[in-house]
C-alpha cells in the first residue's frame, strides 16, 4: 500500500478573496497591523465574502484532492493567519488596542492582540462550520486545524493572567468547545499545532503536554488526534538563514508525546533530522514532512522518495504518513500543487 499523505493547514490563498494572510503581506510593522489584523473584521464583513471563502475553500480542498492527498484540509482560507482567527471567537482578547511585542526569539517584531481579561470560549463554536463547507467538497475526510495554548500566548500579548500556566489551562478549556463541536460534526482528522513546543521544550514539558491532553478532554473513539510541531517560518521565502528552533528539541519532547497523541507532525525536509530520532516513536504515528515550505525548489519524486525511504525504515511498518513541513502559504497556487504531485507519486512508491 502507499503511504498515507495529509497537508497540514494553510494552502494559497486566490487573489479575490478579501482578506489576505500572513504570507502574503509585507511584514513591515505597520503593514502587518493595517492589512492583517484591523483589516480583517472590515473584509469580512462585506457583502457576498461568504460566498467567496466557500469558494475558495472548495477550490483548496479540490487542488489537494488532485494532486493526490488522502486528507486535505480546508486551507484556512477564511483566517488571515492560524492563531488570531481562532482567538476571534473566543472571549478575553482585544484586537483593537493591540500591543508591541518581539517574539521567536527575537525572529518576529510586530503588534498583537491583547489578552484583557478571562479567556473563555464563544457562544458558538466556528471551526464546525468551516469543517462543513471544506468536508462538502470531497468525499476524503478532511482535517482541521487549531492552534494550540502555548502558541496562542506566545502570539498574543498577556496583559492578564501573568501565569502562563494559568493561562495555558484557560485556552485548552476554551479550545476543547471548538473541538468537541468539531468531532460532533463528524470532524475524524483534528490537529492542534503547537510550533511553540519547538522553541520552549522546557516549558512544554512542564505544562505544554499536559494542556494538550485537556484539549482533548471528551473527545470521543474514532477521532484521530494530531498534533503539529514545526521549527519555525521565515519572513520570505527562501530566506536560507532564518532562525529556526534549536535541532535538538525534538528529541527532548519525543518521550513525552510518544502515545500521548495518535499522530504527531515534524518537519524534515527544510532540515533533516538524525534518523535515531524516529526510532524513539513506537507508539505515535509520524506525520514527517517530505517537501519545504519555504523554497522555491521544486524537489524531484527520486529525492523525496528516497528520503521517505530512509525514515519509513526507522520507524515501526504502517508509522510513517507523508506530508509537507508546514503550511503551503509561501509557495503559490502553482508550485504548492507541483509540490504537492511530487510528494504523493513518491508516496505511491514507496
């Protein structure tokens, strides 16, 4: 059998929507405020945008599916980036007085999102709505994406809690009303991402894995649990030098996420990863990305396939699923489904 092959969240955005994403706009301070953040309730609030991220939404999954993916997302056409669409719909932040901040170990200079108060779910839960209209367009089960706790504090400012723990506890709460509504739906693929766990393994072994499981809290049989760790994106694409999370950090929270979720997902094609690392997952499957976000080269079937071959034989028959590193923003309609094509013919090799 071939492998299976998922993406993992962001697909390219078409150029009617009326919104635009963290990777396509300038990351100038001001820019990044203007057109993505205050911009954002103003674009989709206009008349017919519903209309139009169902469109795209369905065009996403429809590239996917073509190119061969086994579970596509919906590509997170409707969020102009994956931690503050979320926290739209939550209680407790304020988008209109926002806060400077430096962040990814000084990678990322920009205004966020303030933290002002109890951090508590909204009325109704939004991601099952965005889980129907991607699931319509395919029969393929489709996969959604959360960011999870110890990311969105780290891409919001706390002006509240001052207790990351306190918080972290806070936004699992919140999180599992958008998950359990998804698995209500019907949702079986959920992935919560958590890049952060990269840049602070310390602190996601203190408390990071533990607000996961509460995340999960009630999620029922059948449900795949996914959890995405990515090292790091840049400001433009192939900018070769961009700081990434320290090598090491995979393998000091691999102990820790063994069996404690039911897929985990690594990047390995930007950087590859030692193949003694694969042989410390028995228990969880591995989602290992096989093509880079973020460079425009177009890796051939040979090289990927070849790679998927080397770490397919690390790990336990049946733990490998194939995937990109991260999000496929960066690359454009074009070489996102380039990409993408090449991956699932080394997949079908293998």
């Amino acid at each position: 059998m071939a492998l299976t092959t998922t993406c993992l969240g962001a697909f390219p955005k078409p150029d009617y929507l009326p919104i635009k994403d963290w990777f396509q706009v300038n990351h100038d301070t001001a820019g990044y405020v203007d057109e993505v953040v205050r911009g954002y309730a103003r674009a989709t609030g206009a008349t017919g945008a519903d209309d139009l991220f169902n469109r795209a939404t369905a065009e996403a999954v429809a590239d996917q599916v073509a190119c061969g993916i086994d579970i596509p997302t919906d590509g997170e056409m409707r969020r102009e980036n994956y931690v503050h669409y979320q926290c739209r719909f939550f209680e407790g932040f304020d988008f209109e007085n926002l806060e400077h901040r430096v962040l990814r170990n000084g990678a990322y200079d920009t205004w966020l999102p303030a933290i002002r108060g109890p951090v508590r779910g909204g009325e109704t839960p939004v991601l099952a709505r965005d889980w129907r209209v991607a699931q319509a367009a395919t029969g393929r089960p489709v996969k959604i994406t959360l960011p999870g706790p110890m990311t969105i504090a780290d891409t919001t400012a706390d002006c509240f809690y001052d207790d990351p723990k306190d918080l972290a506890r806070d936004l699992a709460e919140a999180l599992n009303g958008e998950i359990l509504a998804l698995a209500e739906a019907g949702c079986k693929y959920i992935q919560i991402d958590e890049p952060v766990f990269a840049r602070q393994p310390e602190a996601a072994l203190a408390y990071g894995v533990e607000t996961l499981e509460r995340c999960w809290h009630g999620v029922p049989e059948g449900v795949t649990r996914v959890v995405h760790v990515c090292c790091g994106y840049p400001n433009r694409i192939d900018d070769a030098d961009y700081p990434k999370a320290d090598p090491g950090a995979y393998r000091q929270i691999a102990t820790a996420l063994d069996g404690a979720v039911d897929q985990l997902s690594i990047e390995d094609s930007h950087r590859h990863n030692d193949l003694s690392l694969f042989a410390r997952f028995r228990k969880t499957r591995l989602v290992v990305g096989f093509i880079d976000v973020a460079s425009s080269r177009l890796e051939s079937v040979d090289e990927i396939e070849a790679r998927m071959r080397e770490v397919a034989g690390a790990l336990p028959e049946g733990h490998l699923i194939a995937a990109p590193d991260c999000g496929l923003g960066f690359l454009g309609r074009d070489l996102a489904l380039a990409k993408l094509s090449n991956m699932c013919e080394a997949a079908r090799r293998v």
